[in-house]
C-alpha cells in the first residue's frame, strides 16, 4: 500500500498549488484505484497540504457536514475526511508502525479532546519508526505539514520481497477455466515485481471473479496493455488469463514459453486447450496420467469427455476408469463410448457392470439396441428398459422392429416402438404394428391405423370390431368413422382368414358381443363353474322369453369369475366388455318394466357405467339411447360429455333430461331447444328433440318462446297439431293479456272444425262441441290446464249458446257431487242424461268421475261397470278414434304392425336359431327391445297385433330367399358358413309365417279405406315431407316416393295403404278395439304422429316406452 500511495503523492510535484487540481491530480494514477479508503485520506490530506492550522482534508477550512435532501433529510454526504481510521482501528490494523503513527498524528493535531492515554501508544510507534520508514512518509510529510513530525524519522531503501518461483509455478497446474482455483492462485502474489498498472488490472480481474459473475468478455481489455507480452513467469500469467477467457491467444502465448519447470508447466496447459478443442494429441498421456494436481485432473476430465474421437483401443478397465473421472464430477463418458464400454463389460460376462454403465444411455443405433437387447434378455433390467423406452423415438426402423420382437421387453415398451413405427408410414410393418397393438390391448392405436387406411378393415376386420366394443375415446367424430369401418369389417368378414393373433376366447367374445355366440366353449372354459352359471342365467333372463330378472348376485359372480380367470389383456378387456353389455341389457329391462324401484335401481347402474374410467364409446351410445327413450337423468353421462364433448347436441338432450326429473322444465326445454339446433341436419332427430322442447316449455308456461320456435319453423309446425299450436299461443296471448285475441283465435278453430250449413243453431252446436272438446285436451294429453281451459270457458261464454254448455255444466255438476254426497247412482244418473243424446259424452262424463280421485275403489268400480254397460248398447255407433280416452272400458289398443318391426322380429328369432346357446345376440337395441315389448304386451292380452295386407306383402318381398335375408344383417356379425348350414329358403318360409302369425292376432282386417282423404293430408305437411325425403336420399336410402302435384316426395304406395287401414279402422266402430296404434320406426310416420293422431285418430308409437306409455 505504501508503494502505491507513493505513486499518488508522487503526481502532485507538477500540479501546483490549486487544492482542486491537485485533488484531482492525486487521483490519477492508476495506483489509488487499489488503495483502500483509509490511504487514500491520507492522500487527499497531501493534496489539500493540510496543516495543524488548517486539519480538513477537503480545504483545511470549515468542516460543517452537508446535508442531503429538499430539506436536509435524515442523511448526510459522507466526506473523504469520514474515510480516516480511527485511532483505534488504526492501532488494530496489520498495516505498518509508520501508517499508525500518521494517523495518530493527524488525530491529535486535529481533535482538540485528546486522549492523552494515547501518548505511550505514539512513542512506542516512534521508537519502531527510528529503524527506518518507507519514503512515502517522508514525501508526505513534505505535502502536509501536518505530518511534519514524518519527516524526521530515517528513510530505508524498499528490498524486493523474495517469492518463490518454483512454488508458484507449481501452483499454476489448474484448471483456468475453474474460476475459484484461479482466484486463489491470483491470490498468492507474484514472483516478480510490478507495477500499478499490471497491480490494477489484476486487482480488477479478482474484483470480477469474487462477484460471482466474471465478465471474461471485459478481461481482455483489463490486460491491455499492462498484462499482454510479458516473458518467462509473467508469459504463463497471461497464458493462463487467456486460457481463462478461453481466448485463442492463449495457445501461442503458453507454446512460447521455454525452459524448466515453466515449460513443463505451459506445455500442460497448452494440451489442455487442444484437447478441449478436439485435438487428440497426447490422449493417451492425459487421460491416464495419475498426478493429483488440478491441472492433472482438468487434462484427465478433458480426455475422457472427448474419448468418442480419442482414436484409442482401450480395455473395459481403461474405460471403467475413465467412467469413474467423470462420474466424481457428475458427468458420464460420451453415449458411443459407454456403449462400447458395455459390449465390452457383455463379453467379459459382466453383465451388472454393464447395466450400471448403459443406464441412462441414449440408444442412437442398432448396434446400440442389440446390446441392450442381449443385456436386457440375461437381466430384465428396468434401466435397460427405461434407456430401450426413452430412446425410441431416435431409433430407425431396424431399431424399432428389433425393440417389438426383442426377448424380455416389456409390453409398454415394445407398445411405444409400435406407436413410433407407426409415425413413420411403413406399411411394411403394419401387421407388425397391429399384433403389438393387440398384445398391449391398444384400441386407439388400432384405430389409428385403421382410420389413416380404411382398407385394412377388409383384411383386419375381427380387429376392427374389437375397437367397435373397446374403444373409448373422446371424440365423436372418431366414433363416427369407426361406425363405418364397422359396416365394412362386418361385410368383410366371411371372406377373411382367421386372425391368428386373436385367441379364441377372443373371437369368441367378440362374436358374443357383436351379436351372434360361435365357439362359446372358449369362454365356457375360461371361467369357473359359479361364472358359467352366472353368465347362462343372466342371458336366459335377458332373452325374450326369460323372466327380464337378473340378480345382482349373478353379475357379482361373473365378475368375480372373471377377475379369477387366467386371461391375456385383451380377453380380460372383452370379459369386462360383456360384463358391461350385460349390465346395460338389465338396466334396458329395468326401464321397460317401470316400476320405480327398477328404475332407480337402472340409473344408478347408468351413473356408474357413464362414470367408470375408460368408458367405450359403445356404453356412452347407449347409455345415451336409454336417455333419449325414457326421459331418465344420468349426471354422471352429462360429466362425461362435458368433459369430452361438450359442444354435441347429446350433451344437451342428457341435461335437459336431468333438468327435467329436477322439475325445473323451462331450462330443460331450452336445453332441448339448442340441442335440436345443433341437430339441424338429422330432421327426424331435430324434429323428435324440438318436439320435446315445445312440451317442456307448455309444463314450464314458457309460451312465448314455444310459440316462436312455431314460428320461426314451418317444417317443424307441421308435424306439430292445430290444437298443441292452439294450445301454446292461448298461454302466450293469455301472458301477454291479448284475452281478446285468445277468444277470437279458439272461436275461429270451433267453426273451422265444425259443420258448416245454412243454419246458425247448428253452426253454434257444432262450434260448442268442438270448444267443449278442446276442455279436455290438456287433460288428455297430461299438459297443464291453465291458462287454455280457462280460455276456452270465455270463448264458450262468447259464443252465447245454452247447448254449448251443457257438457261442461253437468261436469261441474258431478264433481260438485263427488266433492259433497259422493253419491254415484247420482252420476250414473247425470251420465244417463247426456248420453240420451251423446252417448260418449255420457261416457267421457263416467270417465271423469272414475279418475277424479274422489271415491272409494268399490264406488269406481261400480261406476265401470255402468260405463261398460252404457258402452256396449252405444258401441255400434261411438268410432274407435273417439276411445281413446275412456281408459274405464278397459278397451285393447290395436297395434298395426310395420315392416320394419317384421323385419327386426324375424331377424331376432334367426339369430336365435343360429347362436350355438339359442340365446339370440346380446347386443340390446332400441329396435329389439321395441319388437320384444309388443310381442310381450300381446302376450299379456293388453294389445291386439295386427299386420295389414300391405306390411304382410313387404315383408315377404324382402324375405323371398335366405341370401336376401342375410343382407338385411349388414350391422351384426354372421358367420356366413354358419348361416348357409342352417338357414336356407325353406326353413326361412316357415319362419316368416311364424312371425307375422305372432304379430297378427286380429283377424277383422281393415276393411274398406276409400273415403280416407290421404292426399290432402299429406300435401298439407309438405314441408315436412320434403326435410324427410332429402334426409333419406342423404343418408344413401333413396327410397321408393309417391308422387302428388308433381312433388315425389311423398310416402311410398305400402306406407299410404297402412295409413289409410289405420284411419279406416280408427273410423269404424269394433266393439272391442280401444284405439289405434301403428307400430313404427319410419320417419313418414313418427315426424307427422300427432297430425295423423289429429286428423285421422290413430296414434304411432316407435318405442318400448312409447307403447308402455298409451299401453299401461
């Protein structure tokens, strides 16, 4: 420090004598940069030539403290004078005699309260100062007078400090680019002496170092020029600062050096830098020396991180070695070389110390697979298996088809081959890639490939039907194009070869489950004698003549029989299929039935089916079927579809199904609302939903919007019925408080449906018996009364006619009655009246009181029995379309039996005939469970069936021959060779006749049907009709159209002539027929129900819960 303060003081002697100048002067060499601050005071006080008369460091005058702040502040600006030592931290310090006797000095000189105990401490510093003091205090004492006393003391010559050289080269063996072993080196000093400038840089460098954060880039310029071009020990001071900053100066710089310990030294650093640079001279003397100095150890660490090119045959010894360099810093050998390490560690039978090596290694080549591959064969080794996993995706195609046929490999791995191989668009490998798929139970997988070549579903096609049963993704659109490769798998299958990757447990299952039993003796086997007996009762009592109970004991045994059973992924993902097929056929049972308890009991087995994880998109179509037929609520379905699809129309009609069971029906109709929106090109569908909406929205007094969707939607209006469109805009003018307009609207409707003649009093009847007809609407239809019937009753008031009311005063008479007396001989009296002149009036009077909820059971019993008995003297003459309410009579519906209802009966019974169990396909479905309630309800006496000529010539046109039949099994699995053994033309005959003997019970037939104005009626639902001939056309239909004012667009002739028989028989009067009823699943009928219903009266049910419905 002395020297440096030397340097400073030194630049004063041509500065002068301005205290400014020379301030700034003393500050100029590059010397006070080192100094601390406590030297640099004594600096300034030179400059300022600071006196006993004027002590200040700054000017030797007023030493007021300046302030900081608008206003002073709380701080204040610390001086250079602040920078002095103390006396006691002068008197602590390690510096020498002289610098403590200064500042002791400078104190008493200046402080007026001098610590006279501080005087023995000045003379004994004085009498060490005697032996000889540096020459910066004479040259201070010359600047300062007062340090005056400085100048008296003997001045000694400054003696070079002896350092060893050899010591300190040997300290230079480090590593430059290891920061801290360069700061510590710095850190011991230099064997040669320098100035301030290289002092200043230096200082700068290990400033730089010791904040944690070196800026090499700023190095360089710190050693210009003070640092650069320096011999001997200062030529590998400024190799190693150039080798630290990874300068390529630094290389020339260090191969310069000559002579000794220092060449030795610099040439060490010199091979460091090339090997660091790629170059492998001298590899072999680097990587196996065994000195411990730093520089020994970077050149050993260098060497083996760039063993890959070292060009060097070396043992598994030398390399294990070169490994364990590495790994004492963290680090591994490069990837080729461990793998050379472990072929080598492999052929020495030393397997363990391979695996360790290779454990984290990426694979990059085939021979790099092969290794592992043999490793993993001896070992089964999980980091062998995590390092074949996680390097797949770099592997080429020989890797990867290696990795699926290799021995020991897990599943899961050989899967991720097949996935990565499937990217790469091999098609040589496509079988290859489909058997792993199979073996890992990948559904998705499968249909990947399926899905980016459709015509694998010809070759593949048991593959693509296990996807159909097993599938569960998210998407809808999948669904959809898997439906499709499902059509043409199952056309395919006949002409395809057995698929020898597939068990026969698993094509047996697969048949099972897509609707026809082969080889059940595979699963017979499979499972425990608790699970055969389970699983053949539970089909019996779901087939159409079991008992439709089955016990959850049954199911908890398969189940547990199946858990038990020794099976491979994929049979067990089959069993666990079925088990859920079985569950939802019970649950379907259970919703045919209707009893509550069942139903409960079917919706909790619905939430957890929709709620399992993995749910196929199988179970969520018909778990969402279920849905839509019986109005049931399955939260956990509508958590499904929210989370995958939760912009599908199907996500609405489940929440509004929920919604609905919750009572709050206004929101369940716009749910149903938005999701026929989004159904928009499906008209049946569309049309189906939005129908339910308008009667959510009458439940739920929603009129205003109901009477918009009318509106706005002609093609809908049409398959909606004058008196539900009357319905809905009497609530919404009846909101909207147009009474008025209400009136006017439901008179016009009486004298539109009335008879028209020349004479008034007629006109009136016949307007009042239209307005009393409308009374009972609501209630006929289970919709709310109010605000409609209170409407009608104005309009009655308006049409000013004693007549007109008769029916509806004397049905206030009875309920007055039954509210007081309860007497019903006074009803049948009341009933007697009317039916003088309106038999069914009297009737619909009986009828009334039966179901008013208002007398005991024997009293509505004997009130029946009046109703049958006034019913059979008046039956010749009431037509059947007006039965249709006098639920007393206990009259049977006649069901009109479709083609289409035939044609799924007949297939149902050959089915059964073909299944080696006779228990028919497991598969339920809307269509089976609809034709399984009708012959039920027959069987029950509860429904008369009847097929007209028209149904019966169609369905024996399309069964005319057993290979036209088996066309008709385009969705269900057949094995044609089965079906060839078994069904031919005769067989086929006899089976037609069975069926529609089943469903002909009614032997009166139709009668004439001439006076049926069909055409009219069709053409005035035009609209309707043409949304449902474009939606068959697009769909590939193209179906047989009748033509009416040039439109063909119309029913075909056999579906005209079922109309007309249902119409005519509606309008005839069999004694002991109830109402019509068409059993169907033809848009032509189910879109314009409720028209037909309405002009004509017969009624079309498509559904079990529509017939259980109107039949219950």
């Amino acid at each position: 420090m002395e020297d440096y303060l030397l340097e400073c003081i030194s630049s004063l002697d041509k500065s002068g004598t301005d205290p400014l100048r020379r301030k700034k002067a003393v500050q100029r060499p590059k010397a006070w940069s080192l100094l601390p601050n406590e030297w640099r005071a004594l600096a300034l006080l030179a400059a300022s030539k600071a006196s006993v008369d004027a002590p200040s460091i700054e000017t030797g005058g007023k030493t007021s403290r300046g302030r900081i702040g608008r206003r002073g502040g709380r701080g204040r600006v610390r001086r250079t004078e602040d920078w002095l030592s103390s006396c006691t931290d002068a008197l602590d310090s390690e510096w020498s005699s002289a610098y403590r006797l200064a500042v002791l000095l400078i104190h008493r000189n200046r402080v007026k309260d001098w610590d006279s105990s501080l005087d023995s401490q000045l003379d004994s510093l004085r009498e060490d100062c005697i032996s000889g003091i540096h020459p910066v205090w004479e040259a201070l004492a010359k600047e300062a007078p007062i340090l005056a006393e400085m100048g008296r003391f003997p001045v000694i010559e400054i003696n070079e400090s002896e350092i060893d050289t050899k010591s300190w080269v040997e300290s230079s063996r480090i590593d430059p680019l290891d920061f801290l072993q360069v700061k510590d080196w710095l850190d011991l000093g230099l064997p040669f002496r320098s100035d301030s400038e290289q002092d200043h840089a230096l200082h700068s460098i290990r400033r730089d170092i010791a904040d944690g954060k070196p800026r090499m880039k700023m190095w360089l310029r710190k050693m210009k020029p003070s640092l650069r071009g320096m011999r001997a020990e200062g030529a590998l001071l400024e190799g190693i600062l150039l080798a630290a900053i990874s300068s390529d100066q630094a290389l020339q710089v260090l191969e310069d050096i000559q002579g000794g310990l220092l060449e030795e030294v610099a040439k060490q650093q010199a091979r460091l830098i090339r090997i660091r640079s790629g170059e492998m001279t001298d590899w072999r003397v680097s990587a196996l020396n065994g000195s411990d100095d730093n520089l020994s150890r970077a050149l050993r660490v260098a060497a083996w991180k760039e063993s890959e090119h070292c060009g060097e045959e070396l043992t598994a010894d030398e390399l294990l070695m070169g490994s364990t360099i590495l790994s004492e810093i963290g680090e591994v050998l490069p990837n080729p070389v461990r793998w050379e390490l472990a072929s080598k560690l492999a052929s020495e039978n030393r397997a363990p110390e391979a695996i360790e090596i290779i454990g984290k290694a990426d694979i990059e080549n085939p021979r790099h697979v092969s290794t592992a591959l043999d490793l993993l064969s001896s070992s089964d080794s999980e980091s062998i298996s995590q390092a074949i996993l996680s390097s797949i995706s770099e592997m080429d195609e020989e890797g990867l088809g290696s990795v699926i046929s290799g021995e020991g490999v897990s599943i899961d791995t050989r899967l991720e081959a097949a996935r990565e191989l499937l990217k790469r668009d091999s098609i040589r490998h496509t079988d290859v890639v489909l058997n792993t798929f199979i073996e890992a139970a990948d559904i998705g997988g499968m249909l990947a490939v399926f899905e980016e070549s459709p015509s694998l579903a010809e070759v593949y096609p048991q593959r693509v039907l296990l996807c159909w049963h097993l599938y569960s993704g998210s998407e809808l659109s999948e669904n959809k194009s898997l439906t499709e490769l499902r059509r043409v798998a199952l056309s395919s299958i006949g002409g395809s070869n057995k698929d020898l990757h597939l068990s026969n447990t698993s094509i047996a299952l697969i048949s099972l489950l897509d609707g026809l039993a082969q080889e059940v003796e595979s699963i017979h086997e499979k499972l425990d004698s608790d699970g055969l007996r389970s699983l053949n009762e539970v089909r019996r009592a779901l087939s159409v003549e079991g008992d439709r109970i089955v016990r959850e004991t049954s199911i908890n045994n398969l189940s547990e029989s199946v858990s038990k059973a020794n099976l491979s992924t994929i049979e067990r993902r089959l069993f666990e299929a079925l088990l859920v097929s079985l569950q939802l056929n019970r649950s379907a049972m259970d919703l045919q039935i209707g009893t509550k308890e069942r139903v409960e009991e079917a919706v909790r087995s619905l939430s957890n089916l929709s709620w399992s994880n993995g749910v196929s998109m199988k179970t969520v179509g018909t778990v969402t079927d279920l849905v839509v037929e019986y109005n049931i609520g399955v939260p956990s379905l509508e958590d499904w579809y929210r989370r995958h699809a939760k912009s599908s129309p199907e996500l609405q009609i489940v929440r509004a199904a929920i919604l609905r069971e919750k009572g709050d029906r206004l929101n369940a109709a716009r749910a149903y609302k938005d999701a026929a929106g989004k159904l928009g090109e499906d008209f049946e569908k569309s049309s189906l939903v939005m129908r339910k909406a308008l009667i959510e929205f009458a439940h739920s007094a929603g009129w205003k919007e109901a009477v918009s969707i009318i509106d706005s939607n002609p093609a809908l209006a049409s398959t909606v019925t004058s008196r539900f469109k009357l319905y809905l805009r009497t609530g919404d003018h009846h909101d909207a408080e147009r009474r008025v307009q209400a009136s006017s609207e439901l008179l016009a409707f009486a004298r539109d449906r009335g008879v028209s003649n020349d004479e008034s009093s007629h006109l009136a009847e016949s307007g009042g018996e239209v307005l009393e007809s409308l009374l009972r609407y609501p209630e006929e239809h289970g919709l709310p009364s109010e605000p409609f019937v209170g409407r009608v009753r104005a309009a009655m008031k308006d049409l000013k006619s004693v007549e007109t009311g008769r029916q509806s005063d004397i049905e206030r008479s009875v309920l007055f009655e039954l509210r007081g007396r309860r007497d019903p001989e006074v009803v049948v009296k009341m009933a007697m009246d009317i039916a003088e002149d309106n038999p069914l009036g009297g009737l619909r009077i009986l009828e009334k009181a039966i179901y008013s909820n208002l007398l005991e059971e024997n009293q509505s019993e004997a009130l029946k029995k009046s109703q049958r008995a006034l019913f059979t003297s008046h039956s010749g003459i009431i037509p059947v379309k007006d039965r249709r309410t006098l639920k007393g009579l206990s009259l049977k519906p006649l069901i009109i039996v479709d083609t289409n209802i035939l044609i799924e009966a007949l297939k149902d019974d050959l089915l059964r005939e073909l299944s080696v169990d006779n228990l028919g396909s497991l598969d339920w479905t809307v269509e089976r469970a609809f034709h399984w309630m009708l012959r039920r309800r027959a069987q029950e006496e509860r429904v008369v069936l009847f097929v007209p000529r028209a149904a019966e010539g169609e369905f024996m046109h399309r069964t005319k021959s057993s290979q036209s039949v088996l066309q008709l099994f385009s969705d269900i699995y057949i094995d044609k060779s089965v079906w060839d053994d078994i069904i031919d033309d005769e067989f086929l005959s006899k089976r037609t006749r069975e069926v529609l003997s089943r469903f002909n019970t009614w032997s009166k037939g139709a009668g004439k049907t001439g006076g049926v104005a069909l055409d009219d009626f069709l053409v005035k639902h035009k609209d309707a009709f043409f949304l449902i001939d474009e939606q068959k056309r697009r769909i590939g239909k193209a179906p047989a159209r009748t033509t009416i004012n040039g439109d063909e667009i119309y029913p075909e002739k056999g579906d005209r002539d079922i109309m007309s028989d249902a119409a005519s028989i509606a309008a005839s009067c069999h004694a002991d027929i109830g109402s019509v009823l068409v059993a169907t699943r033809d848009s032509d009928f189910r879109l314009v129900s409720r028209a037909l219903e309405e002009e004509f009266g017969f009624g079309v049910v498509g559904d079990a819960q529509q017939l259980n419905d109107r039949v219950l």
